[in-house]
C-alpha cells in the first residue's frame, strides 16, 4: 500500500516525441512531501499545453501538502511556553 495520492488529471500528459513516457505528480498523505515522477524514462519532453499542467498539478500538491504538514504539527499553546520556562 502506498502513501502517495497521484494526482489523476496528469492521466493523459504524455511526452511530444511519441515514446510514452508519462509524468505523475504525488502527494505523500502521510508527511505532506511531493514526488515528481518521471515514468519509463529519464526525461520527459512537454508541450507548452502539458508543462502547464504539470506545473498546476505540482502546485496543487504543495497546497495539499502544507495542509497535510500542518495537521502534523503540534501547536504551541501560552501555556506550554510558559511551562517551560518555570521549569
């Protein structure tokens, strides 16, 4: 079981040169971390149109990651500051 959501719009994002290489952008739903996947190749070459929704693709996943990521952290509270500093 993994603990990357891809995001699925990328589905039909395929490199210009005919070679099926594709591109999956994930969310880590445990830790809010990005993974920036370049499958069957090492490169991937874009058009304009598709680079486009990449890019919105990785900035949904950093929104969705900074959610994640600070569900995570606890708060600070006034009291838990002052505690400490009695201690």
């Amino acid at each position: 079981m993994s603990a990357f959501g891809s995001d699925f719009s990328l589905d039909t994002v395929r490199d210009v040169t005919g070679n099926g290489t594709e591109v999956d952008v994930a969310t880590n739903l445990l830790t809010g971390d990005i993974r920036l996947s370049i499958l069957w190749t090492q490169e991937i070459v874009l058009s304009p149109d598709a680079a486009e929704e990449v890019a919105q693709a990785l900035i949904r996943a950093a929104q969705q990651g900074r959610r994640i990521a600070a569900d995570e952290t606890p708060e600070i509270t006034t009291s838990d500051t002052q505690d400490s500093a009695e201690a």
